[in-house]
C-alpha cells in the first residue's frame, strides 16, 4: 500500500515530463534541453552525474530505465567531481498555498524532477562543433540556510571528462509549474578554482516558455574574445531578449522592444482624457518599452490601459523585488489614506476649499488631517465608510506629515528673497537658472503669433535694482542671471488659462549676483499672449519697499514657483532623467550580452527604472493622473514635456560640465579637474555635482581604458556599435537625424558616453528627485499650480487684495484637496528603499560581480572616492563662507551626498533611477 500510495503521488510529475511542452525532453534515461524556434538542439552525450550522496550509480547513456530513475555510475578516474550550488531567493511573507508549493517543489528537486541544469564548456566539441557540455536532472538537492532567512542554497554533483575545460555558461530549465529567482550558481572543483555564474534572474517555468535559460560566468569579455564554444549561446541569448513588435507580452517575458507614448490617454473612458501619441513629427518623444496591448476603441493609434491594480508588463527582471514592492506599496497606502480622507472631506462640503490661513498648512504637520467620528455616517457607500473607520481606527498619525526641511529650521525661510534666489542653486530645481548674456532680453517666439520680442525688463528699471552698477557692468563682472521661462510657456499659457482652477503666466526673472556672494532676485516679469483688449500682456514686478508692491512681489514669486514646479517635473525630472534613460536601457539588453564589459558596468544603474516609468504611465503622468491634476500644465502637461524635447534635448549637452557651460553657469578651464570653473563658485549643485561627475568619469575611463585597449577595439565591437546606433535611431527615433549625436570611434568617445549615461542615473536623478518634499512640502514655498492671476488696480479683486491680501495670496494657492495630493505624491517619490543601493557602496549586488582582479581594484578605488566626497561636501555644509548652503536658519545642501538611510532623509544617491 505504501509503494501504490507513492507512485500515485508521483504520478502526476511523470505526466507533466511527458506533456507535450517537454516533448522530447526525456530520451532513453537522458534529458534532452531543447531551445525554440532558430535555436541548436545539443547533441545528447555520454554524460555523469552524481544523484545523490550515495554511490550507486549507472551510465545514463547505457540505461533502459526512464526519467533518470536509476542511480548513475561512473568509473574511478574517468571524470572530474564538480559541485554546482545555486543560490535562490524565496519569498519573505509567502501564503499557505505557496508554502505548500514549496514543499512539493522539494520534493521535486530531490528526486530530479523539478530543474534540468547544463554546463557549457568554454571548449569546442570537435564532434557536435558546439561548446562541450554535461547536462543532468540533478537529484538528491539537499537545501542548505543561508545567513539570509529567505536565502537558500541547493547543491548539486557532476561528474565531468578530463578533458572538458571549465565551463563558460550554464543552462537551467525549470520543470516546476511556477517561476523561482536564482541569484546565483558557483561551480567548485575545476582546477581555476570556483567559478562564478551571477544571475540575478527570474528563471520562468517551461510550461511559460519551453526555452532554457542560458547564464553566462562572471567573466567580462568583448565579442570577439568570446570562447568559441559559447560563441552561440552569447547571440542566441541576445536573441531571446529582443522583440519584433510584435504580440502582447505577458508578465514571465524577458522582451525588450520600443513603442512610442501611446498608453497616457483614455479615449474610451471619456473623450476629455485623450491624449496625444508622443513619438512622430508633431510630438517627438524618447521611445518606451513596448507592452503590445490591444488598441482603444475610441483611437487605433492609442493602446488600452491598464489600470490598477493590474500591472504594467515590464520585462521579467526589471519589476521591483519584494522589499522594493513593499516599500513603494506602503508608500502608495500613505498617498491612498492622504488622498481618501481630503476626498471625503471635500465630498462632504461639496467643496475643494482653499486655504484660509497659514495655520491650516501647520496643522498638515502637527495635527494631521482629522474627521469627527459621525462624518462617515453621512456617506452612502458602506465601502467607504468601512475604509474610513479603518483608517482613523489606526491613529492619527498616519494622517500627519512631517515637517518639511524647509521650514523645520526657520519656518519664515520661504519669504525671504534671498531664498528663493537660493533655491535656484541649491533646492529641488537647480538646473534652469542660466547667465544674462545681452540685453535688452529677446523672444525667439514669432512676433506675428505672440508680439514684440523685447521684454518689458528695461535698462532703466534693472539698474534702480543694482545698487550703482550699470546693466553693461553687471553683465561683463557676470553678474546677472536669469530664469527665464517665456518662450517655453507662452504658447501653452492660453490652453493653460482655459482649465478650470488654472491661471498662470509666462515668466523671466532676473537675480544679481552681490559683490558679498548673495544671490538675490530683482525683478519679475510675467506674460500673456497678446490681446488687444487687455492690459496685462507683459507686467513687470519688483520687490517693492512699501506694502502693496510687497504682496505683489509675493504673488509674483508664487507664480514663478509654479512655472519652476512644472518644468522641473515634467522636463528635467520625468524627461531628461526617467524619459531618456528608458532606451539606453532596452538598448543595452537587446545589443549587449551580459558577458560584455559595457553590460556589466551599466547593469546596476537600470535597476528598477522600467518598473517605476511604467508606474509612472499609469497613475502620474497619465490622462486626469496626479501630475495633470495638481501641476500648473493640467492636460497640457506632455506636450509641454514634448516641446521642451523637440527645442532643447541634446545628448551632448546632457553632461553636467557641457551642461553649465551651456548656461554660462561656467567658463572652459582646463586648470580645473573638470575643465570648468563656475561662475559662482557657492553653487552648491555645480560643486557637489562636479565632485560627483569627475569621479564617476575616472571610473570609466580606467574601466574603458582597461577592456579597450587594442587599436580599433571600439569601433570594431559588433555589440557595442549596434548599440549605439539603435539608440539613436530607434531609442530616440525622432532625433535620429542630429548632428549633435557623439562619434563612437575611440575610448574616449565611449568613456564620454558612459559618464554621461550614469551620472543621468545616479546623480543627476538623485539632485532633482529627493528634495521633492523637502522643499515642495511646504505649499507657499513651491506651489505647483496658482488659481489666480495677480490683481490689477482695474479689477473687482483689486479691492479685496487690499482688504486681505493674506487670504488673495492663500486662495490663489493649491487647495487643500491639491495640497494634499501633491504632499502625498512628494512624500513617496523621495523615499528611500531599505533595499537601495547606492554609488560607491555595493556598486554590484555581488563581490563576484567580475572575475577581473584590476577591475575590482578600479572599484574599490572608485568607492574610496565617493566616500571621500561625502567627507568634502559635509565639510562644504558647516563653512560659514558658502552662505548658499550655510547659515542661520539655512539647511545644508545635502541631495548630492552618496549614502543614506531608508525614508525621506533629502540625500543619497542611488546608482539608479528607482523611484
């Protein structure tokens, strides 16, 4: 009865072999590892496998009995003993049910029918003319614990010729019904010492896909140093990634393809949230990772979304792991509980109210958002009413936010001019102020279309504000600065103004720069397109001595913020950051393999960032998403993004030294170590950055210099120039045609490329991300949208501005409701994972990352760096000279300082773009 009870259990594992899925897979007591369409069949051979820790054994290629299900044999000295152990990640917090599986999936592994393993030798067969190999159905896998409570290790013993070489990949195949995430595989027992297979992959199941997976060692070599005998298995791999764009992908997919911006609208839903395709001659685009979703109903040329909580497709590696998830889903739950309660609240006043006076923003902070106990009995959705008694069952203090650095040290810091100059260098947006370079000041925009170009900023009325210097002076010491979003808002300002709650104006601000090291604004102008009924198509404001002038100024002010708000959102965040990395990510998994030097040096700057772009897709920067809906843009919001893409995107300028030089923020200098001296040297995001740039580029320029070192090598990598050229002429498609593209011809053509590519990713994002809710927590610091446009002494609000014009300034600020949102979103998106891994510290999720003993020294060197810049910029943060980072009052400049703790600590720097 015992032995039918077993053969009954076992029963259906010997069914699922047999399925057509695994045809083939079982021949004659050897398993046959079988790829897909295009792909070689390995040609079975003799091979010998230890089953288990005893030593009966048989040769499979003699053997009658099926499945593997006799113990193999082998003859003393015919072979070489060899251990594989594979280390695997398991869930933290696994269901019953998954548990269950478990259980059965080891039961599996111990009697060979849960995963087929094959070594590929470096070595040609001269008889198959393909790598050796030995390949078995391992059993008697003995699971060992790990110092990691949810890391496990399995062993498993071979048995290969004398002659077989070491082996240079491995090909697993997993015979389970589900998928389990191998970390790595260590081989031990070859001459060389162990050897080192990273994976950090997903192994899919072959129900999914009949495919093996190959997994290459930790050997970093270019295309034609490739061994010959895993020669094809480096192409085919390639292959396996790269999608025809064709089908839909399902969520076990490791494709990589390109598709425009066509998911961001919901024409289906409602016509009012339709939205543009971005990628093509009207709206030119960086190109997404491809989905392949059906299209809309309403719009072919648009793809149906997927809302939550369904997911995105991203390729199989790229979704978050399981700490990441969990931290960005707790971060989502505080958005939901600060979202749901305003909703309500605002549902049950049937109002979206403002604020009436700056102690309901303090209380945001100190009390929280509360409701009294018999507000839900007025909702007629028990569903609701349900979540909301949860919500306040927890405690207050979920509802509550924390005090924004901004305003933790001086909470009056905001008001002052010199701080909102301050914030140009070193707050969330230090990237658009640039150098006044001629007056008078320009437009570029058709004079047909949106009148004169010379700007109401006069001579006359810029020298009253510079304390005895002329304009001409001033711009010859530079001295004059300017911010300057005209040209790039005014052909929206009108669409803008039609929103309902929306009111917003085209901005130029001009800053002197004091001979006491103070930067501090002097004048204001604010546009609307030309009408020839109204008076306010170009006013100018300045910060005024007496009280009226004195709110004007602080109007003024407010909406220059918003401007800031939306440009730093939608095209120096989400576009030159998120947008451009995205190809430079499908392009390096579809044209380098992972045994290519390039590979493994970018490979930890592109963790995550698919995974939180396609997020982005879908609740941010989508149709009615939090973007449109608390952001001064509105619907407009990507074409906004697609113009600034079309006008001012450039690779070459992308790199923090050209970058400052275009906006005359430097000076060429080859004295200095990056070429460049700033013009104001306390500009804290230059500073810190340029430390931070330099040493990523002596990083990889030694690596280059390393990999690269034979004449031609760079231009003769088949890899390498095919990626390269698909990024430009299929990641961003439309700018193709550029003259301005990089060559690819030498080292330092590469090293240039590559800085560029990982500062985008690591510092660059880290500057302009982290310091969202410190600086933009605080609403009066930096509104994202204004309602009102400034009242003129004609208007029936002029009269109540000189009444209150406290309540004029609150009331043109976000709702409560918005307030709320934008904190929420803020709050999330500057958080740091527990699972973050950042520059200089574990730049690779293993110490075997690269079997290369000078790349590693070149590491270790380059973490010793970063750790020295950290000293330098703390350093920088205590000396009273530097008063744009120091001072009473003054936080210190700390988004570019490279480590952090988990939360919203406002620095760190991540290698990659991951939230």
């Amino acid at each position: 009865m015992k032995g039918a009870n077993q053969a009954s259990f076992l029963k259906p594992e010997l069914t699922f072999l047999r399925s057509p899925a695994t045809a083939g897979a079982v021949k004659n007591g050897t398993f046959r590892f079988t790829r897909s369409q295009g792909s070689r069949v390995g040609v079975l051979r003799s091979i010998r496998a230890v089953m288990s820790s005893e030593d009966k054994a048989v040769d499979p290629a003699n053997s009658n009995e099926v499945n593997g299900s006799s113990w193999f044999s082998r003859e003393k000295g015919r072979g070489i003993d060899v251990k594989a152990v594979l280390t695997v990640r398991k869930n933290m917090k696994e269901k019953i049910n998954e548990q269950m599986e478990d259980q059965w999936e080891s039961l599996m592994n111990s009697i060979g029918r849960g995963i087929l393993i094959q070594l590929i030798s470096e070595q040609i067969d001269p008889v198959t003319n393909s790598g050796k190999s030995v390949k078995s159905a391992v059993r008697g896998w003995m699971t060992k614990a790990s110092n990691h409570a949810h890391i496990v290790q399995y062993e498993a013993s071979f048995t290969v010729p004398h002659d077989f070489g070491n082996p240079g990949a491995i090909l697993i195949t997993n015979l389970h019904s589900r998928e389990f995430h191998l970390s790595e595989i260590v081989v031990h027992g070859f001459d060389s010492g162990p050897i080192f297979f990273p994976a950090d992959t997903w192994i899919h199941s072959q129900k999914d896909n009949p495919d093996s997976r190959i997994i290459f060692t930790n050997k970093a070599c270019l295309p034609s140093q490739t061994p010959p005998g895993i020669k094809d298995l480096r192409r085919e791999d390639l292959l396996s990634t790269r999608g025809n764009g064709k089908g839909e992908r399902k969520p076990h997919d490791r494709v990589y393809d390109y598709a425009p911006y066509n998911d961001l609208g919901n024409p289906d839903k409602c016509e009012d949230l339709a939205r543009p395709v971005l990628g093509g001659e009207e709206w030119p685009y960086p190109r997404r990772c491809r989905t392949g979703r059906p299209p809309t109903k309403t719009d072919p040329l648009s793809e149906s979304r997927v809302e939550k909580p369904k997911s995105v497709y991203v390729p199989r590696d790229e979704a978050f792991e399981e700490i990441k998830l969990n931290t960005f889903s707790a971060g989502r739950l505080k958005a939901l509980l600060h979202n749901l309660i305003p909703s309500i609240a605002a549902t049950l006043s049937n109002s979206d109210i403002p604020f009436t006076c700056f102690s309901d923003i303090d209380k945001l902070y100190n009390d929280g958002v509360i409701l009294k106990s018999d507000e839900p009995n007025g909702l007629e959705n028990p569903f609701l009413t349900n979540v909301l008694k949860n919500v306040l069952s927890i405690g207050e203090r979920l509802l509550k936010y924390e005090t924004p650095a901004i305003i933790k040290r001086d909470r009056f810091a905001w008001l002052r001019d010199n701080e909102f100059a301050r914030q140009t260098l070193a707050g969330v947006n230090p990237m658009n102020i640039e150098i006044l370079k001629e007056f008078p000041i320009l437009s570029k925009l058709d004079p047909a279309v949106y009148g004169p170009p010379e700007s109401a900023l006069t001579k006359e009325l810029i020298e009253e504000e510079l304390g005895g210097f002329s304009v001409e002076k001033a711009i010859e010491e530079r001295r004059l600065f300017i911010l300057d979003y005209h040209d790039m808002l005014l052909p929206f300002i009108k669409k803008l103004n039609s929103l309902p709650g929306r009111k917003a104006y085209a901005s130029r601000t001009v800053f002197f720069y004091n001979r006491a090291g103070i930067l501090k604004p002097i004048a204001i102008e604010l546009s609307l397109p030309p009408s020839p009924s109204s008076l306010r198509n170009k006013h100018v404001y300045t910060h005024g001595h007496e009280a009226t002038t004195h709110w004007t100024w602080k109007l003024a002010k407010a909406h220059v913020c918003s401007n800031d708000a939306g440009i730093h959102q939608l095209v120096n965040h989400w576009l030159r950051t998120h947008a451009c990395m995205e190809p430079y990510i499908i392009a390096t998994h579809r044209q380098l393999s992972a045994m290519h030097p390039v590979y493994k040096l970018l490979h930890p700057h592109m963790r995550y960032t698919l995974e939180i772009n396609a997020l982005a897709r879908q609740s941010l920067i989508n149709g009615g998403g939090i973007i449109e809906a608390c952001f001064s843009p509105g619907k407009y919001a990507v074409e906004i993004s697609s113009a600034a893409y079309k006008s001012m995107w450039r690779f070459d300028m992308e790199a923090l030294p050209a970058d400052l030089i275009r906006r005359g923020m430097a000076v060429e200098d080859p004295s200095m170590p990056c070429g460049v001296r700033l013009v104001i040297e306390d500009y804290p995001y230059a500073s810190d950055g340029l430390l931070i740039w330099s040493a990523i580029k002596e990083w990889v320029e030694a690596y280059v210099d390393h990999f690269y070192s034979e004449p031609n090598s760079v231009t003769s990598d088949i890899e390498l120039q095919a990626w390269w050229k698909e990024i430009k002429n299929k990641g961003h498609y439309d700018k193709r045609n550029e003259p301005w593209w990089p060559k690819l011809n030498t080292k330092e053509d590469l090293s240039g490329i590559l800085t560029t590519m990982i500062w985008t990713a690591s510092g660059q994002h880290a500057a302009i991300n982290f310091g969202q809710y410190p600086f933009g927590g605080y609403v009066p610091n930096r509104p994202t949208l204004m309602r009102k446009l400034i009242p003129l002494e004609n208007e029936p609000d002029y009269e109540r501005f000189i009444h209150n014009p406290q309540l004029t300034f609150l009331s043109s600020l976000p709702t409560q409701l918005q307030a709320t949102k934008v904190m929420a979103v803020q709050d999330t998106l500057s958080t740091h994972s527990p699972d973050e891994e950042y520059l200089g510290q574990g730049n690779h999720q293993s110490s075997q990352w690269i079997d290369d003993s000078y790349i590693l020294k070149l590491s270790g060197r380059f973490s010793d760096r970063v750790a020295e810049i950290e000293e330098i910029i703390n350093s920088r943060n205590k000396d009273p000279r530097l008063k744009h980072r120091c001072g009473a009052g003054v936080p210190p400049y700390e988004l570019l300082l490279p480590t952090s703790t988990p939360g919203v600590t406002g620095r760190g720097i991540p290698n990659s773009i991951s939230i």
